[in-house]
C-alpha cells in the first residue's frame, strides 16, 4: 500500500452513516428540524459558499434532501439541489484550492454522486414510470413494476506502469497542454480488477501487464466513480498508442517525474496535482522499484 496521502481529497470521511436511521421517518423529521443539522447545497458539481467562502447551508431542509451521516458532535448532515447562488466553486476547484477541510469535501463527494443519480433516475429503468425516493436518498422505488433502484458506483482501474526505473503516462487531446497522467479506465461487467488494468494498458499502449499491486483508491464523484490505484510492471517497452482513445504516451524517467511535479520541466510537462490518485501512484512508482 502507499503511505500516507493526506492529500489525496474525497478519502476518508468522518461521517457516520448511521443507515439504520434512513428509513426512521420520526427521526428523519426531528433531524430536519433540528437547530445544528446542516444541509449542504449543490448545484450540478458547483457547491454554495458563504460569503466568507466556507459552506453555505439552507435555511430550512426540505423532505427532499438526503441524509449523509452524523458528525462527532451527532449533528445530521443533509445534501439538497439548489439552483444558481452568487457564490459556488466547482467541486473540482475546491478540492485544488485546498480552502475547506477535508471532512467537508469527503461528504460534498458523498452528496454530488448522490443528487446527481437522482437527477438522471426519475424514471423506471425497467417500465419507464416515474420512481419516487426512499431511505433519505439511498434507494428509488417504481410503484408501477415494484422494481428498486440503488445509487450506482463506476469502477475505474487506474494504474502506474514501470518498467527499468520508467513510468508509463500517456495524454488525451482535450487535457490541458502538457498534462500527462497514468491510463485509466471503465472496469467491464465481467472483468476482474487486474484484467481490467491489463485490457486497458494494452488496447491504449500495446504493453503488456504482468504482475499487478493494488495500492490505493479514491472515490471520485464525477459523476460517481471510485478509482481503483495500481502499479504494474510492464513485459514490453514498445508503445503502440490507440489514438481514439489517448492522444499521446511514453516513458519518463524520475528525474522527469521530479521535474514534473515541482513545474520545472524543460518542456513544461506536468503530472496531475496532489488531490488526484494519480500524482501518489506516479511517485509511488518508484518507492517500491
Ligand atoms: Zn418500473
């Protein structure tokens, strides 16, 4: 595993779940109308902030919004939609600015993943009738077909390959100029986690996988992925890129890696910032070669 990585944000909430009060509809209630519960607002991934750029809370929580957990203290945290505030922050942004506590952006991944699959689920996958929600958010019913519907987590294998004290990035077209990062990639049905890691490299790069680690993860709520960190020796060294699918990929060294990080780089190449899963399995790397 990797050493600490404090910060690698959306890890470790400090929420309590407490799942056996969602379905408590007289605790529910009393939480809503509780002094210290707090409803976070979202609106798509931009998160409302106070004048003073922390956390702006509703007024009132409405029936609609949906439970997350219990602080130390026992106070209910809520998440709720809301509409355009003068001011948001992508949630993205926020994490990189680093103005908020971790604990804060842990339950804002929790709540965007959560109000937008119930966005995107007003509808029966099955009969087409409109579903109604349950459980302060963790389940939508059909009451046409009775089927249930449970809020979805994509897995995503993302994985460092090394091979001779190297490490294999690559770079999609639309990342900004220089970015390069591990390949990653959508888990099929099917797949274990290493075949999925080993089908993506190879059908990206043309290298062959061998011996796979798993060494980290992290939830990333856009919409609602948890990336699954790996590092893997490559069997290869030939790079065939699949250009539908990254624009450009190569080996660096660590003293391109060094430079990467730090913003030196001769060609201005860099990797992805501390909050990413990405930045802590590029240099873990070359902890463990
Ligand atoms: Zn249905």
């Amino acid at each position: 595993m990797l050493k600490n990585v404090p910060a690698m944000a959306f890890t470790g909430s400090e929420l309590d779940r407490a799942a056996h009060l969602r379905r408590d509809e007289g605790w529910l209630a009393r939480a809503r109308a509780e002094t210290h519960s707090r409803c976070v607002l979202l609106d798509d991934d931009k998160v409302h902030l106070s004048s003073e750029r922390g956390l702006r809370f509703a007024h009132a929580i409405s029936d609609d919004a949906i439970f997350l957990g219990l602080d130390d203290d026992g106070h209910a945290w809520f998440a709720a939609a809301a509409t355009a505030a003068d001011t948001m922050l992508d949630l993205r942004n926020l994490a990189a600015s680093g103005s908020l506590p971790a604990p804060q952006l842990d339950l804002l991944a929790q709540a965007r993943s959560l109000l937008h699959w119930h966005q995107r689920h007003g509808f029966c996958a099955h009969c087409g009738h409109a579903t109604e929600m349950r459980d302060a958010g963790y389940r939508r019913v059909c009451p046409a077909c009775k089927a249930e519907h449970f809020p979805r987590t994509d897995s995503v294998i993302i994985i460092a390959v090394k091979r001779n004290r190297h490490v294999l990035m690559g770079r999609q077209a639309s990342w900004p100029p220089g970015m390069y990062s591990t390949l990653a990639g959508f888990m099929e049905p099917g797949e274990t986690i290493e075949d999925a890691a080993r089908r993506e490299v190879k059908e990206e790069s043309g290298i062959d996988v061998g011996a796979i680690e798993i060494v980290a993860n992290q939830p990333w709520p856009f919409p609602s992925s948890l990336m699954i960190g790996m590092i893997g020796e490559a069997l290869n060294e030939d790079i065939v890129i699949d250009t539908t699918e990254i624009e450009h990929a190569r080996w660096f060294s660590h003293a391109d890696i060094e430079a990467m990080k730090l913003g030196t780089h001769k060609d201005g190449l860099k990797i992805p910032p501390p909050l990413a899963i990405a930045h802590h399995l590029i240099l873990g790397a070359f902890q463990s070669s």
